[in-house]
C-alpha cells in the first residue's frame, strides 16, 4: 500500500506508527477478516487514549483497507464487502478534535527563548558539526515560523550564507519558499556553516540512519518541566505567527513568512500583493528582538 500511494517519508513512518502502535494485533490477521464490530470498538478504545489518535489511525486503516479491496478485486471474483470503517461515522461520528491553539504567552517568550540558549548537552562541548544542533534547531524555528519538517531536513545547497538566506524547497503547498535570515539566525547558520561535514544543515550524528534531526524532545522536554510550560515544535510555529501579529505586520506580510497561499479564490486580492525580501527581514528582526527582550511585544 504505501509503495503504491508514493507518500513522503514522514506520512510512512506516520503509518507504521499508528499500525504497529495501536492495531499490531491486527498484524497477522487476513485485512478482510477484520469486521465492523472489531473496528468500531477499537475506535472506541482509542477514543479514551486520545479522539485524535483514534481518527488517525481508524481513517489509516479504512484508506489501507479500499486499497486491498480495489486491488485483489478481479471482475471474475470481485470483494464485495462493505469497508468496516463506515460504522464508525454510521453509529457515533468521527470525534470531533478541536484546533489547536497552544503558544508560548507573552509571559513565557523571553524566559523560554533564554533557557534555549543556555541549554546544553553531552554533544555541546564536541567540536562537530553536530555541536548546539538540537539547541539551533529549535532557535531556528522560533526565528522563521517554519514547519518543523522543514526545518529537520534543511540542506545546505538550500542556504545561501553570503546573502543570508534559506529557501524550503517543496513544502507543503508545493512552493518553494524564500525567506531572508534575521540577523541573530545569520550569526547561528554562520557558525553552523563554519562547522559542517555533511549535506545536513542539523545533523543528527555518524550512527543515525536518517543523517538530520528528527526532533528536539530532549530539550522540549527539559525545559517544559523546569518553566512549567508545554511546548511543541509546532506550538513555536503559533508563537511565530502571534508574535508578528502583535508586532502589526499585515496578513499577507505572516502567510509569506509562514508560506500560506495568499491567491486563494476567497482572496482575490492577495493574488496581487508582493512582499518585498527587505520588509520580511525586517520582521524577521523584530521577532528575534521579541525573544531577546530587546523590542516589546505590543510596539
């Protein structure tokens, strides 16, 4: 199935994830012995764990299951059965998962960005390229908003470190997204350039497999017990966004920063408006100087 559907790296391991996590025990059985009663009350087993997960993972499987019935399906013997996952929005309804809106609040922003620079690891004091990667990271998402994917797999071909400058090369929307440097993330990647070994802008070290970052849970972790907050990589992605609102930079000026599509046919006009690199940069030091306890949040 997922070598026919051709999806990204992060959507497979989003698979295996919820398939070997939450219906292993599904693993030895024939997909089409596996019926409605057995699905609904795995749905509502995973609906105490968590409504998301149990969405995720039952939509997983009802996609993974269509697929085996289109294609074992012959015109000679073709599979008629109903696919089991229609009970769950037939007898209760998909749960209904509200948005999430978690970022860090104004009086979190300077504390948190501090406890960021001071972190340290046992690969803190190496001199390698993967000195500071997980601290870096982490200040590189909360200097550009961008997704955390993004970020992980950043190359340096991408990083253009005389200008300072960066492009995200096909994102989600399929764009390639240009973006300037602030210049504290400039002096970082400068460092950072200075040190490199490999293709990867945060290397994960010589033993991983996939070569980058997969995330930055030890330092989330650490510090989300020791300041008392509860902060995700995509929660500094929020903070990003609301700190360039408060700061009075337009709508359109946040979805270039965020690469939202602006020429969507409920609006015509950002179809028309061109951010200029110069005003992106400007903000870019504005938010870094919100961090640093250097511009207000309200100016």
């Amino acid at each position: 199935y997922l070598k026919h559907r051709k999806l990204k790296p992060k959507s497979v391991e989003t698979y295996k994830h919820c398939i070997n996590t939450f219906l292993s025990d599904w693993l030895g059985k024939p997909i089409f012995d596996i019926g409605k009663t057995a699905t609904f009350n795995r749905f509502l087993e995973l609906t105490d764990y968590s409504p998301s997960q149990a969405n995720l993972t039952l939509k997983m499987f009802g996609s993974i299951w269509r697929f085996a019935q289109v294609h074992y399906s012959t015109d000679e013997d073709p599979i008629l059965k109903h696919n089991p996952v229609d009970v769950v929005s037939a007898k209760r309804g998909w749960n209904r998962v509200k948005a999430r809106t978690r970022h860090l609040g104004e009086s979190d922003i300077i504390r948190f960005h501090q406890a960021v620079l001071n972190y340290k690891n046992e690969k803190t004091l190496i001199s390698s390229e993967a000195k500071n990667a997980v601290r870096d990271l982490v200040l590189f998402i909360m200097y550009t908003g961008c997704r955390r994917n993004e970020a992980q797999t950043l190359k340096w071909d991408s990083v253009d470190i005389t200008k300072g400058e960066f492009i995200f090369i096909d994102p989600k929307n399929g764009d390639d997204h240009h973006l300037p440097m602030g210049n504290k993330l400039w002096e970082i990647m400068k460092i950072r350039h200075s040190q490199k070994e490999s293709e990867w802008v945060f290397p994960a070290g010589k033993a991983s497999k996939r070569g980058h970052l997969a995330g930055a849970e030890g330092l989330l972790g650490a510090l989300n017990r020791d300041l008392g907050t509860s902060i995700s990589l995509h929660d500094l992605r929020r903070t990003f966004a609301s700190i360039c609102d408060h700061l009075n930079y337009g709508p359109y000026t946040i979805k270039r920063l965020l690469n939202h599509r602006s020429g969507a046919t409920s609006d015509v006009t950002g179809g028309y408006v061109q951010v200029s690199l110069r005003r992106l940069k400007a903000a870019m030091n504005d938010i870094e100087a919100v961090y640093a306890g250097e511009k207000e949040y309200f100016d």
